[in-house]
C-alpha cells in the first residue's frame, strides 16, 4: 500500500484500533544520516501529540530509522492498556 502523506512516500503495514505499523521512505523532518537520538527525541514529541489528541497512553518502537542511515524508518505505535 504506497501512501504518500506531505510527499513523503511510505507504507503502512498494519492499521488497527490498537496498533499503527508502517515504514516510510523519507525523513519528513530533515533528519537523514543525523543521529537516532534525534530521531528518538523528535518522535517522543509526534507520540505525545498523538497521546494528547487520543487520550491514549501509547509505546513507540523506532526499529530503524533513517537518520541513523538505514533505508526506512520502521515505526510501531501500540496502544498501552
């Protein structure tokens, strides 16, 4: 399922009321071949507007990252009961 969101393209691989899993192909915040710390500390911020706006409390998994140079940054977003 190629998406493309902000013209960034991307795939979403599972969609669910608990889970959000997908890859995307570029770094929309202009992170490539930074630092995954960064990464990380950018993300914790999409997760806590995603957490304000569902009133959910969610767990973010970055599997890779395209600021630490891999091909795709891998996300899953679960919901925490």
């Amino acid at each position: 399922m190629g998406q493309k969101k902000r013209g960034t393209p991307a795939d979403i691989l599972e969609i669910s009321d608990k889970r959000f899993h997908s890859n995307s192909y570029r770094c929309s915040m202009g992170l490539a071949n930074t630092d995954r710390k960064l990464c990380e500390a950018v993300m914790a911020m999409d997760r806590a507007i995603l957490e304000t706006a569902s009133g959910k409390k969610l767990k973010l998994d970055i599997i890779k990252t395209i600021a630490a140079g891999d091909p795709c940054c891998d996300t899953i977003f679960t919901v925490v009961e």
